[in-house]
C-alpha cells in the first residue's frame, strides 16, 4: 500500500492538508517517499489529567497535537520518528482502557484507544512501519528509553521520601530520569542527559547519586583505556600527579528505584494504602 500510494495526487492532497491543519506553528511533513497511512484520535495520560490528541500515522514518523477544531485546527505539533518507537501494552485500569505506551530515547508516554479493536489496529500498523523501517536501514531497535511521567494524581505524597504531603503551596516536580513524583527537596539536583535535553535537567536524589556513579565508572573506564595506550608507547612516562575527584554521598532513598508502575496490575490508588 505504502508503495502505491508514495507518489499519487490523493496522498499529496491528505499531507497538504494536516500541514494546513496544524499551520504555521506545524512543520513541513510532506517529503519524497512519505505516505500518511492513517490518523485518529487517542486519549494521552498527560501530567495533570488524560486529554484527547490528534494523531497522524505515516509510514516514517508518528505525528502528534492538540485538538482546536476538529479536522480543521490543531496545534501543538510532535513528531517521532518510527526508528525510535517501542510499543508496551498495558493493563486497563479503571480510569482508562486500551491502553499501551509508546516508548522513545526522549520521551515516552501512554495512550488509550476507544475501543479493543481499535488498539489492535493501532499497534499492528505502528509494529510493521517500524519493522519495515529498521530492515530497510539495518538498525537494531532501541533499547534505552525516557521513563514516562507518573500522573499527579497518582499519589498526595512524594515518593521519594514519602513524608512530603502536597498541597497548592508545596509542588510537585519529576524526575527527568525515573518519572516518579517529588517534592522540591528530593529533587534539587540537575544533570546533564544530553540524549534528553542540551541542558542539566532536574533529577531526584536517588537517580543523582545513580547518574554520579554511573559518569564516574565511565570516566574511570576512559582513564584505565588511556594508560593502557600509553603504556604500549615506547619510552612514555606517566606523570606521578594523582587528581580525583569524589562524589558526595547521599541518603539512599526508600522508595526502590526500579519499581515498574506501568506494567504493575496495582491500581493508583493502592500505592500508599
């Protein structure tokens, strides 16, 4: 289908007109060899409450906005290329069925479906665009993904200490690296992820001392990879100077670091009870 349609009139026209949907504030999508397969819209898990978006599925990018007018204005354009999506499905809850995620190196989030049917359909297509994708440029699925953002409403109390309770005075942030809620406190930290951001996003105490022991294993790797190249240099003299630096050591957190709350069966509301 995707190479019947590559180079025809109608797809040209259905192209040009999500682009005009979206406007100015919306990319150029239309490029040689593109096909928008389908769109619909699903129910996104954002931060503060589940919201309808529009979605544009082509046969190399996953296309995504907020609804103005429907199938007249959108905004607030995503793109994701196809290469970089993992799909998990999800258990329903009692908030939202049909639901699954859709996992990047930047950012992953879940997403729910009208209907069983319509899930189904969404992910097939979604698994052969990215089947296609990577045997056409060789590449491995990827492996290393954002963590998604747990909702606010998932719990009133940070769940790093688990002692801050918020209100409308005391704010809830997230970790850039673990997803999970807390409080300022727990989260005072920044670091530089540069597959997530050019600048040092904020991180929790726990991922902090994880992301510190992590740079310093890699630095000593480099260090060690270093001396072993000049030791086989004849006649080179490694200086006697000795600079280390070491990290400081932070209170390790209760809160276990690998829990999986997406794919747990444990209802939101069970997390603290």
């Amino acid at each position: 289908m995707v190479d019947h349609l590559a180079n025809t009139e109608i797809n040209s026209q259905r192209i040009a007109a999500v682009e005009n949907c979206f406007g100015a504030s919306g990319q150029p999508l239309a490029v040689p060899g593109r096909v928008l397969l389908g769109e619909g819209i699903l129910t996104k898990e954002c931060r503060k409450k589940p919201k309808p978006r529009i979605f544009f599925l082509f046969n190399d990018i996953l296309v995504y906005g907020s609804i103005v007018i429907n199938k007249r204005k959108y905004n607030s354009q995503h793109i994701i290329p196809l290469e970089d999506v993992t799909l998990e499905t999800l258990p329903d809850t009692l908030q939202m069925k049909n639901r699954w995620m859709i996992k990047t190196s930047k950012k992953s989030f879940v997403v729910s479906a009208a209907s069983l049917t319509e899930r189904k359909e969404w992910i097939s297509h979604l698994e052969e665009c990215i089947r296609h994708l990577l045997s056409k440029t060789g590449r491995q699925p990827s492996t290393e993904h954002a963590a998604p953002w747990i909702p606010d409403k998932a719990t009133d109390i940070c769940m790093r200490c688990t002692q801050t309770k918020f209100s409308t005075l005391t704010r809830r942030h997230h970790c850039r690296k673990c997803g999970f809620v807390v409080c300022g406190d727990c989260s005072r930290q920044r670091f530089l992820m540069p597959r997530l951001s050019p600048k040092p996003l904020r991180v929790c105490n726990l991922c902090y001392r994880q992301l510190l022991a992590e740079q310093k294993k890699e630095a000593e790797a480099d260090c060690r990879h270093t001396e072993q190249y000049r030791s086989a240099i004849p006649g080179y003299e490694p200086s006697s100077g000795d600079d280390s630096d070491k990290s400081d050591d932070y209170k390790v957190d209760r809160w276990p670091a690998d829990t999986e709350f997406y794919t747990s069966e444990v209802s939101w509301s069970s997390f603290h009870s």
